[in-house]
C-alpha cells in the first residue's frame, strides 16, 4: 500500500493529511464493518448516497458531501446501492471535536474524482492536495509540501482496522508490507505487542462488544459474520476466551451445535 502524505499550513501550523493508493473507494457490499483511526476520517461522496453511522451523529451523505469523523470515533458505512456510489477517503492528523459535514460543488468534487483516477498517468499529486485545501478551506490554508512515505507501522494499524471482518492471514498483511511472512510476524509482534491470530482476535472481539452495545437487536449470529468469523461456533468459542465475565444477553445465548 502506499502512502501519499502532504502538509496544510494554517496560521504556521503544519497538519498531515494521509492519501491511501488507491484514493477510489468503491463499494461492493451495502455496508462496511464498525471501524475507528488514530486520525481523523474526511469522507467524500463523488456520486450515489450512503449512511455514515458514527457513535456521536448519523450523516446521510450524498454527492458533494463532505464528512469528517474524529480521530477515535467508531463508525462504519452504510450503502443501499453499491453500484451506483463512488467516494472517497483520506486522513488528517487534526483535532475534531465532532463529526461534522458539509455540502460542497459537486462538480469540483467530481472534477477532484477525474484527477484521482488520473493520477497514476500523470502523478500529479499536488492537484489532489490542492483540491482537498480547498475543501477544507474553513481550517487549512494553503497546500505546502508534498512527500511520499511509507509507514509500516501505520500500514499494519490500517490493515487490521480494515479488514478485520474479512478472512485474512499473516500472508495478505506480508503481501501489503511487501515481505515475507516471517518479517511480517516480527513486525506484528514488534508493533501490536502480540501474534497476528491474537490482534486480528482482539480487534474482532472489541468490534462484537461495541456492535452489541450499539445495536440490541443484532443477534450473536449476526454479529459473528460482521466481525469476521465464518461459524458461529468458532466466534462464540473465541468470545468466550475473550471475555471473563460475560454480559447476560451473552449467557441467555444458545450453546453451538459443536460444529468447527
């Protein structure tokens, strides 16, 4: 993965702001898994609509809306017709205090999706940066330096964050980090302080709890493949490791059937 980072320089105060590769986001499923970032999310709908459930505001964002959720703050999207929504991500290490969001020029937002889609032509990342200072006019000013890094660590952070619901092993994260698996799991153990079987568990068992204090009306079944386990046997198994004291909608839940 790539990383693109530039810097915005409001009253002679330097903000980064992170642009994964690729920058498009297009959904194939009707909603993404609950989620949080150590910066904070900008969300830019270039065409269709969504819902953006965050824990502190729910924002129905679309074309030309921009939404940005704190660092911290769990949320996930929402998207009745993936084939028809186009939006995209980016990340800046500023402090919100909320998730806001605003209407901007569609037609610039859709002129900044052309140069995204454009940019592995042409490279010209100061166009992006340059639009984004402009949609962010209310609190950056000018677009000074652009500089292309790659932060393993933040790339492990984001592959769990990301894709903990999926089926993922140590290989994809190396495939990622362009390593082997071996360097890989050093790195995971060196960064996250544990195995890559331990985070990804633990990112999926903080992920159960909070969808099960969101949302009363998911079952443990429904909450088991939204958090990445294909049984609900091996998910209950793993809550079970995960959790000493167990909530009482957890103990009124029927046992597996003993399937692997």
């Amino acid at each position: 993965m790539d990383i693109y980072q530039f810097y915005l320089d409001p009253e002679r105060k330097r903000i980064a702001v992170f642009m994964h590769d690729p920058f498009s986001k297009y959904k194939s499923t009707r909603s993404s898994a609950l989620h949080t970032h150590d910066y904070a999310e900008m969300h830019l709908t270039e065409m269709g609509e969504c819902k953006i459930l965050a824990a502190d505001k729910t924002v129905h964002s679309v074309a030309g809306t921009l939404t940005v959720s704190p660092a911290g703050t769990v949320h996930r999207l929402c998207v009745d017709d993936p084939d028809a929504f186009v939006h995209h991500v980016f990340m800046i290490d500023y402090e919100f205090s909320a998730t806001l969001s605003k209407m901007l020029d569609v037609n610039l937002v859709k002129e900044l999706g052309e140069q995204i889609r454009a940019y592995r032509k042409n490279s010209d990342f100061g166009i992006i940066a340059s639009y984004i200072s402009f949609f962010l006019k209310d609190m950056v000013k000018r677009h000074v330096e652009l500089l292309r890094v790659f932060d393993r660590r933040f790339v492990i952070h984001e592959f769990f964050t990301n894709r903990y619901h999926t089926s993922v092993s140590v290989s994809d994260l190396a495939t990622a980090l362009a390593l082997s698996e071996k360097q890989t799991a050093r790195l995971v153990k060196s960064y996250m302080g544990d195995s890559f079987s331990r985070v990804i568990t633990d990112y999926r068992m903080r992920a159960a709890r909070l969808l099960m204090e969101m949302d009363a009306s998911l079952t443990l079944t429904d909450i088991s493949s939204m958090v990445g386990y294909s049984s609900y046997s091996g998910f209950w198994k793993a809550f079970k490791r995960c959790n000493d004291n167990l909530a009482d909608r957890s103990q009124k839940a029927p046992l597996p059937s003993g399937e692997n």
